[in-house]
C-alpha cells in the first residue's frame, strides 16, 4: 500500500500571518531601521555612510564613552535590584500563596498584582510625593515608629537615589514573577507531593527539595524577562527624575542616554544616528544576554522539567 502524504496544514499560516505582519511592521522593519541608521553620520549634505565609526565614537570618545559607560552601570545595577530583591520576594509570596489553608488568597493575590497595571507616570509622581523631604508622609510615617532619624531625601541623593528607585520598580512588579511561580507550583503533579509525604518531606523542606527544583525553568523564564525588561526601561527614570536622570545623571540609564542623545534636551541638538548607535548597543546586549541564557542556562534547567 502506498503511504499517505503528510497533508498541509495551511491554516497554520493562515492564522499566524497577522500576527507575523503586525510585528514584522512594529518590531522587525524598525530594528533594521535603527541599525541601518547607526551606520551612517548626518553631514550638511545629508546622510552618508560611516561604517562602524559611530560605535567607536561611543565607546572611545570621552565625550560619549563616559556616558555610556555611566548608563550601562547603572543599568546593570537596576537589573541586579531586581534579581536579588524582586524575584526572591516574588517566589516567597507564591510559595506562601500556593497554601491551601492560608486564607483570603484570592484577596492577596489581588492587592499584590495590582500594582503593576498603574501606569508608570502615577507610579513615579506617587512616589516621588510620598519621599518629599517637605510634603511626603514617609518622614511622618518615620516618626511614628520613632526611626525619624533614618529618613534622608532618597530621591535627591546620588548615592540612594537609582537604589530607591529599583525598590520602587520591585514594588511595582513584584506581582508578576509571582503569579508565574505560583502558576507553575500549581502544575505541579499532585502524585510527586503525596510520595514526598509518604517520605516524611513536607513543609519548608518539601519546598526546597520538590518545588523549587520543579519550578526552575520557570525561575529561569522570569530571569530573562527581567534582564530584558530592566534593559529596556525608562518610564520610571523620566517619570520621577526627568530627562536628566538627576541628581547629575546618577539614575541615568540606557533609556534615558537615549532619549536625550536622539531627541536632545535643554542645549543639546538631537542626533539620531547616536541615538540609534546607543538604542543598537542596547539591542546587542540584550541579545547576548538572551542568548546565554538560551544555550549555556535553558539547557541544563530541562533536566528538572517533568
């Protein structure tokens, strides 16, 4: 008998062409927009062809590599905040959700999560109200459990100021890393826990000998979506210390260096083409985070996969 051809599953196509088109116009034409500028310098006769002269220009002109360089730091210490801080706390509270008897889990579930649908300009002008060394509460709040003295202007000092900014952010997104943990301590099989307890692991100890094995690719999707997101900001710094990213640029991160190398600000004329050098630089590092994270993480995590 001769076999039967495989049929063409066109509708396959048909349903993702829509969406392949919409971030084909969205995502991918303006990438290679941005890199294809990045290439190129603007000169009184228009645009001509530079190579890779503009990157060199930000990574060896100490006009631009301080800067640069300031940005990327402090990016990277944003994104550290967040990993140490965020996530085990986002882990802490699915574990402490995912309880049976705990009570009102629903009503906690909410109050946590909400957080993150507030638009990131309430967030960073709340915030930046409720520090005010003059009209915020904090210094009251401070007061009335007598540690008055810890407070200090947070937001207006170099040294605490991206710091406190980072706790706001893990404040305003605990709630997803959460949900998703909680989501996959739920998809745990039910068999696994009984013959844990049949072993006598429960509690904190089946925590870290069962779940926590179980949930880290999870742990290690959450990663990746932090380190992309936190490369990406920028809301946030405009919204509460402005374009600036005072005081004297100790916020300033990627996002903001470029957005005010390709719009300009104050004195400053605009350039897109070092505007679209930085935002290819940004590009590049988030890549090769991503693709560590693919090759050299993702494949030893499917060991605990069940």
């Amino acid at each position: 008998m001769l076999a039967h051809k495989r049929p063409i599953r066109w509708h396959i196509a048909v349903f993702l062409a829509p969406a392949l088109l919409v971030y084909t116009i969205v995502m991918i034409l303006p990438l290679f927009g941005t890199l294809q500028l990045s290439l190129f310098r603007g000169t009184s006769g228009g645009q001509v062809f530079v190579g890779l002269e503009n990157f060199r220009t930000l990574l060896g002109d100490p006009r631009w590599s301080s800067s640069f360089w300031n940005a990327l730091w402090n990016n990277v210490w944003f994104f550290i905040i967040h990993m140490l801080v965020q996530n085990p706390i986002g882990i802490l509270l699915a574990a402490l959700l995912s309880n049976p008897r705990l009570r009102l889990r629903g009503f906690y579930r909410t109050a946590i999560f909400v957080p993150t649908i507030l638009s990131f300009v309430i967030v960073g002008f709340v915030w930046k109200l409720l520090l005010s060394p003059i009209w915020g509460v904090a210094p009251g709040l401070l007061d009335l459990v007598g540690l008055k003295s810890l407070f200090a202007p947070w937001l207006g000092k170099e040294e605490y100021a991206l710091t406190t900014l980072g706790l706001i952010s893990v404040w305003q997104f605990v709630g997803i890393p959460m949900m998703l943990i909680y989501a996959a301590l739920l998809s745990i099989p039910d068999e696994i826990l009984e013959a844990a307890e049949c072993d006598g692991i429960t509690g904190m100890a089946q925590f870290w000998k069962i779940k926590l094995p179980l949930i880290l690719p999870s742990i290690g999707i959450i990663s990746v979506l932090t380190f992309v997101g936190n490369f990406n900001a920028f809301d946030l710094i405009y919204s509460s210390q402005g374009a600036l990213a005072g005081p004297n640029f100790s916020t300033d991160i990627l996002g903001t260096f470029l957005y005010r190398t390709f719009f300009g600000f104050q004195l400053q004329i605009g350039d897109p083409n070092m505007g679209a050098t930085i935002a290819s630089m940004m590009f590049f590092i988030i890549l090769a985070g991503v693709c560590l994270y693919l090759f050299a993480i993702q494949t030893r995590l499917r060991r605990y996969q069940f």
